[in-house]
C-alpha cells in the first residue's frame, strides 16, 4: 500500500490530554535553547514539528522522556510529572518509543534480536512471546522476510523500519520521531513514511519533527513550527500551510516548498 502521495487529511477522533508542557524553558549553560515552550498533545494526535535547524526541535521531544532535563516550568506525560532525578522516570520512559535520525540498531544482533532485546530484557517477556511480538511487528513494517538479517546487510529504510518495530515491540502510548527519514537516500523516505502513516492510522499518538510536508498534511493534526527555541505558530495542515500568519514561518515555508 503506498498512501503517502495521497494528499487528503485523514480524519480521526481525539482523546484526553496526555502530554502537557507549560511554561518550559531550558538552557545549555548560558545558551536559552526552549523558551515558554506551551504544548498540550491528547491520545490519538499527530503533531508534526518543523523548523529550522537548531531551532530545539530535538531537544523540545528528548525532554518529554528525560533524555534532556528541563530547567522550570512544568512537563507532564501520561500522568506523570517530569521533574529532575525522577525516581518513576524509566516507567516513563517505557511508554514512549523514540526513532532517531541515525536508526541506532544495535550492530552485533540480528533484527529480530534488536526487537527482542529490550522486551525480554526489561518487560520481562520469555524469549518465545518476545519473538512472536518482533515477527508481528516486523510483519507491520512489511519486512518479516528480514528478521535474520543484520543491519549492515539492510537498506537505510529498511534498518529505519526495523527500529520502529523495536520500538512498538515495548509497546508505547506514544511514539516520538526526530527526523526519521532525514538520513535516507531519498528513494527510501517513502517506504519508511507509508509504515509511519500506517501507525497514525492505526490510533497512535506522534510526535514527529520533520519537514516532510507531504507527511505533515496527509496525517498531522497539528503543525508546530519553532524558530529559536520558541514555539513561534501552531494549526491545522491547512491554515499553517495555506494562510501562515508569522512572517518567520512564510520565510520558513518559502524555502522549504
Ligand atoms: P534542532 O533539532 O531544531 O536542530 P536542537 O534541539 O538539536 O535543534 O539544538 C538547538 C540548539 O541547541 C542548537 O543551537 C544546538 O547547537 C544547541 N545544542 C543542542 N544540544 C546541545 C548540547 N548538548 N549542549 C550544548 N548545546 C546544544
Ligand atoms: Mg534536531
């Protein structure tokens, strides 16, 4: 199935809130990296964040599961609020999945034994049910053929697919994507986006940075657009692309359409 040349929003219901950040800021020494950063995301949203580079895209979605800590203002994922030396923190982080740029497999282990890895090792699944769950999801990104086969002998689109399945193998709530086709040979972003509109469909709330505008308008409900560490416009496919209203995001979307 390829969907991602199709262009018409996909409709769908949203839940109860999820993830709220209010008022968060953040620093790397001196340098103000986020800035009042307010965003709300319920169960069942898609959120595509765009902007340019070194705008804090990364690092607004690695605060939401601690990879990056936060200096005030307050972060609250699924119930829990984040603040520094967290004792709950690794059951937050459980619940949500996160597919980088560079696909980060695991070298020395077989896709398979990527996607069995972490629910065996910390879900505490048998080997049995943990290889079971991988083929279903290997099958859900279309390569169950590839489950013996080591990174290295896999396309970038095809390793990109592995880690989203090794990702849903823990069962998330709620998937996070930075750039996730940025380091592919453009022939493979495609497949990688179909398994990734599949996911929308399938009920999945996403927070996906990315300047797949294609993508953007087929599944996001929102577009969230930050220039130096602020969130500086947010709407609707429609509205963010057909009627911007900062004049920062017109500049951003004239280079980038
Ligand atoms: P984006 O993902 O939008 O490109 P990032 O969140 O990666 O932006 O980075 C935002 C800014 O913070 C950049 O100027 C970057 O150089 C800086 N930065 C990112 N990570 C660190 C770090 N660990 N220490 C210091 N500065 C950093
Ligand atoms: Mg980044």
């Amino acid at each position: 199935m390829t969907t991602s040349d199709e262009t018409a929003p996909i409709p769908h219901a949203l839940g109860d809130v999820v993830i709220t950040m209010r008022q968060v800021n953040k620093w790397y020494g001196s340098f103000h990296v986020l800035r009042d950063i307010d965003l709300s995301v319920r169960r069942g949203e898609r959120i595509v964040i765009c902007g340019p580079s070194g705008s804090g895209k990364s690092t607004l979605i690695r605060c939401l599961n601690q990879l990056e800590a936060h200096q005030s203002g307050d972060i609250t994922v699924d119930g829990v609020a984040l603040v520094p030396g967290l004792a709950g923190i690794e059951s937050v982080r459980r619940e949500i999945g996160m597919v980088f740029q560079r696909f980060n497999l695991f070298p020395h282990l077989t896709a398979l034994e990527n996607c069995t890895l972490a629910p065996m090792k910390v879900r505490g699944l048998s080997r049995a049910e943990a290889e079971a769950a991988a083929r279903t999801y290997l099958e859900r990104v279309h390569i169950p053929e590839q489950a013996g086969k080591y990174p290295v002998q896999l396309s970038g689109g095809q390793q990109q697919r592995v880690a989203i399945a090794r990702s849903l193998c823990m069962n998330p709530k709620i998937m996070l994507f930075d750039e996730p086709t940025s380091a592919l040979d453009p022939e493979m972003v495609n497949e990688v986006l179909d398994v990734m509109i599949e996911l929308a469909l399938s009920g999945m709330t996403m927070l996906v940075v990315t300047h797949e505008m294609g993508f953007a308008r087929r599944v996001a409900d929102r577009v969230v657009f930050m220039d130096q560490g602020e969130i500086v416009e947010q709407a609707p496919p429609a509205a963010f692309f057909g009627e911007p209203r900062n004049e920062r995001t017109q500049r951003f979307l004239g280079q980038i359409l």
